[in-house]
C-alpha cells in the first residue's frame, strides 16, 4: 500500500534534549545533586502520571516541590523543567513542510502539558503537523496500543499506509504490532532513505 500518512515522534527525533540540563537546574533549589535527583523522581511515578494526564500541571509542581523540597513560582518551574530541549533539530523543517504539502503528517509523542506548550511557542516547525497525538492528552503513553490506535484515526487512513518513525525501538514494535510500517529513527538521512524507498516525496 503507498504511505497516506507519515507521522513523527517528537523527542530526539525531531528536538533533541537532555535531562540533565534540568537536574542542573533543579539542584540549586532543592540542595540534592543533579546526578540523584532522578532517583529522587522515579519512585513517585509523577512523571508518568503527568505524561499520561493523570495529573495537572499545577499539582504535578506542587506534589514535586514538595517532594524534593524547593519553592519557585510555576513559571519559573516550567521554565527550567523545559530547558532539557536543545535548539538545533534533527529533522529540517524544509522536509516537514514538503511532506505537509503531499502527505498527512502527524505527530505521535508521549510527553506533558508543561513540555508541549513550550516547544510549540520554541519550534516554529510544528505548524506543519495538521494533528498532535500527545500521551496526556489520550491519556495512554506508548507502548500502549491505545495511542497508536488514536494515531491511525487521526491518520484517515489504513494502518499500513502509514509511517512511523521513533527512537525507541520498543514504541516501534508496537506500532508494528498495530499494523503501521515503522522504523526506528537514527538520523534524517537514514529516513529520507527510508521514505524515498517507500514512494514518499516532498520535494
């Protein structure tokens, strides 16, 4: 079947980022050195349940202030929270406009309120995407099939007319396992050897 609908996860595909940028920030305010506070986090599941909308964003900051022992204002919180994304992206933004004119083009990500609404003001290259499937707003995180399934409706079209790319190899089997052609991400030119292969063109 020749590809409708090619969709994109978001981090370290298209902007990359690093936790730690984060943590370094966090530390100054809560007195735990950068390289613990994750450990810190994990056990409290906040991450995840912000991810996968089972929390606001304002109690998610209040519930991990009070965790970790700091005070801040929210804006400020998002702010350092947000500053694990890295400027230059991985996938050029002439690429996702050629592929906006002749294809469907779909972002698929599991990520938070907090985080999104700052790459969309940071990443002028998202208004290509006529569609965000994101985990908090479905309120299921890959590798669940529910957010592939919401992904493919999005996609008006078969599952095998769609394409996936995604840095985790695990997100890609699963959206194997739902009948979509997906690959794991490397870099661009790997996927536009990828596309090219497939019939895709967005010259």
């Amino acid at each position: 079947m020749p590809i409708q609908t090619v969709i994109f996860d978001l981090g370290r595909v298209i902007i990359p980022f690093d936790f730690n940028r984060g943590y370094e920030r966090l530390a100054p305010l809560c007195g735990i050195p950068a390289g613990k506070i994750p450990g810190r986090i994990a056990p409290t599941g906040l991450v995840q349940r912000l991810e996968s909308g089972g929390i606001e964003p304002n109690d998610f900051v209040r519930e991990l202030s009070t965790h970790l022992n700091f005070q801040t204002t929210y804006q400020d919180f998002c702010e350092i929270w947000s500053s694990i994304f890295l400027p230059a992206t991985l996938i050029a933004e002439e690429m996702l406009e050629g592929i906006a004119r002749n294809y469907r083009l779909l972002l698929l990500s599991n990520t938070n309120a907090i985080h999104f609404e700052m790459v969309r003001a940071n990443y002028p290259l998202l208004r290509h995407f006529h569609a965000y499937i994101l985990s908090h707003e479905v309120g299921a995180m890959k590798p669940s099939p529910r957010i592939y399934r919401e992904a493919i409706r999005n996609a008006q079209c078969e599952a095998a007319e769609c394409f996936f790319t995604d840095d985790i190899a695990e997100y890609v089997a699963a959206a194997r396992e739902q009948g979509i052609d997906a690959v794991q991400f490397q870099n661009q030119a790997q996927i536009e050897q990828e596309l090219r292969a497939r019939g895709v063109d967005w010259s």
